[in-house]
C-alpha cells in the first residue's frame, strides 16, 4: 500500500505523546511515510531519537532522522512550526496549560484539509481552539488512560467531535480501528465531557488525595496497616499511591481548567461535613439514613457490581498465591506484566511477596502473574 500520511506529534519526547509516537510506529508505520516528533530540548530529543532506535520494533535511527525497515521517516526538532506545515495530521499531546497557547501559534501553518487532534484531558477549551478553522478536520479526543499500557483493548477512548465531522472517512477510520482493537469509544460532546469528568477524574482525585493527606496529618502508619488489613484496603492505598505517584502539574491543570469542577468540589466538601456532623452528635439514625438514601433504588445496582467487581479482584489475587502455596519444588512460570517477558523455573519458597526460584533468582508478585507449569518431580 502506498504510503501516503506525515504525521506530527507536539510534544512528544515524554508522558502521552511519546507513548502515542510508539503506538502509531508500531500499528500504522505501514501508511505513514514521516513522523514527526516535537520537543523544546534538543538534548532529550536525541535521548528519545536514541531510545526509539534500540526498541527493535520502532526502527528509528540515533540521528533521528532515516528510512528504518518499515521505510518510515522519523523526525525530531524543536521547530513546532515547521513540524506542522507539511503534515497531514498534526496531534497536540501538550500539558493543559500550554495547549492553548500551543494551538494558537501553530494552527495558522497547517494545511487546508489536515486531520487536527488532540488528547488533552479537558476537552471545551482545545476544542474550541483547534476549531477556529473550518477547513481542517477537528477530531478531539481523550483517551482516559495513562502512557503505560501495552495494547488498547479494554481502554475507554473518549472522542468529541462535532456533528459534521462524524460522517467523515477519517473520522470513521480512526473510530473503527478503535472499534476493531476492542478500545471502548465514547462519543459525546466536549462540554458533556468535562461535566461528566469533573464527577470522574476530579471527584476521584480529590478523593484520594484527601485520604492521603488525612493519613499524613494522623502520623499514621500505612506500612504497618497493611500488615493486618482486607485486600480492598491494599487496593484502596495502592489506588491512592498510584494517583500520588503521578505528575501534580497534570492533576492541576486537569482541576484548574474545567469549569465544571467547583461545583462537585462544593458538594464534596458539603456531604464530608454533613458526615462529620452526624458521627460528632452521635447521631445514628441520621448517619444510616444518610448511607441508605445514597445506596437508593437505582444505585443499588452499582453496589452489587461493585461487590462483583472486587470480589473476583481478590479472587484472582488469591488464586495467585494457592498457585504458589501448591507448586513448591515445581516448574512454575511468570510473566512480567511490564515486558510480557516470561520465565520458567522450579519454585523453591514465597514469601513476604517475594518469589523464590531454585536459580536463586528472587521475582517480586505484585510484577508478575504466575502460572501452574508441570511437575518435574
Ligand atoms: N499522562 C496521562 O496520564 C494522560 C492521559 C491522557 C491524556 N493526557 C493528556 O496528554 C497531554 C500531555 O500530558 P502529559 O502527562 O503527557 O505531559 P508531560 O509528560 O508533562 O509532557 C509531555 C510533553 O510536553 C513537554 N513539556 C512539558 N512542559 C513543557 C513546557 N513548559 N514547555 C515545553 N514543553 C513542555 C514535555 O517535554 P520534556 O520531555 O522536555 O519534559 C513532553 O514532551 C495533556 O493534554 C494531558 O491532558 C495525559
């Protein structure tokens, strides 16, 4: 087939954008003849042109510019301009607070009939910065999940654009291939979409973050709470770590420039209080009252799913250490979930979350799913 598509990412040297570089060299490099990669530090710009040459499935060059096997040119530059006037789709993986900027400077350069989109996590104002002009294709899209996962299946991909747009090939191409790698696309309108996220995203991180910092100020002592806790403890504190652990600036941006969001704010604030007052007077028949009338007629449904949900979580949590606990002195395998790298060998011990094997080699669970392989004794 003929390669026909030039391809910008602004930014792509970190976080999505880079991730997204690799998803499109290896899912489309057969359509693309160019991809170009933007970034403001030459530096690190060489570092992800070297990175990209020793993945053996990406097939770039150390110079960041060459004809890999799959004949598909990679660019790095710090010319965000440039880098956009000869493309045929120009994707702006930019943090929330530049994007505007971002798209102001360099909308005016691309091409009349371009595909133009983005993955910013607030979709109302790049939306309609990119849709100043009306002789581009605006697809905005937000796909809600972190640039660490392998493949896309089972990912929620949210897709915004307007009314117009969703009859057009590009529009439906993008939208099958989604479709077609099992992706869950949600089509809705920007403005839906920053009211359903503020309840989403923000709801979410406030809530952990309000955890988190209520332990801190308590002195409390997670470490030795997890010695003696349920499983959805641990998945509640490691849901809270993994938020904790990830770029503030991003959860910023994602509160700071949603209008939708101080009202869930308030509300969040006024329902803590309304529990607050209820334990400090004592008051019990409120307090259920409360919990029964949140729980209701319809969200009821929600609480036995959720019951589901969790219950086969720790199933399979489980199900990992009977696994371990029945193959002492067995062929085990394990497979990091990281690299998919598999590794077969006897199982000498576990414990304490560790993994034993005769090698001597010692694997931590947590990165690993383990397998029952055969009996060798
Ligand atoms: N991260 C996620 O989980 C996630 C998920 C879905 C959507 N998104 C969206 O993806 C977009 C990018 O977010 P991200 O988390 O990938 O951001 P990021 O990791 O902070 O940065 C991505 C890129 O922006 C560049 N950059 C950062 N600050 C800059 C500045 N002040 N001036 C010039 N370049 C700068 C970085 O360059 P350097 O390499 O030089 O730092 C990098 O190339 C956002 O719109 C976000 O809403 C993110």
């Amino acid at each position: 087939m003929k390669k026909i598509y030039k391809i910008t990412i602004l930014w792509g040297t970190d976080g999505f954008g880079k991730w997204l570089a690799e998803y499109i060299l290896e899912h489309f490099s057969r359509y693309i003849s160019e991809l170009t990669i933007t970034g403001r530090n030459e530096k690190k710009l060489e570092q992800v042109a070297m990175e990209f040459h020793t993945k053996p499935h990406l097939n770039s060059s150390p110079q960041g510019e060459n004809e890999g096997t799959r004949n598909c040119k990679i660019i790095f530059t710090t010319d965000n301009i440039e880098a956009v006037q000869n493309a045929d789709i120009v994707i702006y993986s930019v943090p929330i607070s530049k994007t505007q900027q971002v798209i102001e400077e360099t909308l005016p350069y691309i091409k009349t009939s371009a595909i133009v989109s983005d993955v910013t996590s607030i979709k109302g104002f790049s939306s309609r910065a990119m849709s100043v002009r009306d002789d581009i294709i605006v697809i905005p899209t937000h796909p809600m999940f972190g640039p660490y996962i392998q493949g896309i299946a089972g990912q929620v991909i949210v897709l915004t654009p307007e009314i117009y747009i969703k009859t057009s090939k590009e529009y439906l191409f993008l939208r099958n291939f989604l479709l077609q790698e099992k992706a869950k696309v949600v089509e809705v309108s920007s403005q839906e979409h920053d009211r359903i996220i503020a309840v989403v995203q923000w709801l979410t991180h406030l809530n952990m973050f309000v955890i988190w910092e209520t332990m801190k100020r308590l002195n409390f002592h997670i470490g030795e709470s997890l010695n003696f806790v349920s499983p959805i403890y641990k998945l509640m504190i490691s849901s809270v770590g993994r938020y904790l652990g990830q770029n503030p600036e991003l959860y910023a941006d994602i509160q700071m420039y949603n209008e939708e969001v101080i009202e869930v704010h308030e509300a969040f604030l006024e329902t803590a209080k309304n529990f607050h007052t209820s334990v400090s007077m004592k008051d019990k028949k409120k307090f259920i009252a409360d919990v029964e009338e949140a729980r209701g007629f319809i969200w009821k449904k929600y609480c036995d799913e959720g019951q589901v949900y969790t219950d086969k979580l720790i199933y399979m949590l489980s199900r990992q250490q009977e696994i371990l606990k029945n193959n002492i002195w067995n062929k085990i395998e394990l497979q990091n979930i990281y690299s998919w790298e598999k590794i077969n060998w006897v199982l000498e011990k576990h414990d304490n979350g560790k993994i034993f094997l005769k090698s001597g080699e010692i694997y931590t669970i947590d990165e690993y799913e383990v397998r029952e392989k055969w009996n060798i004794f």
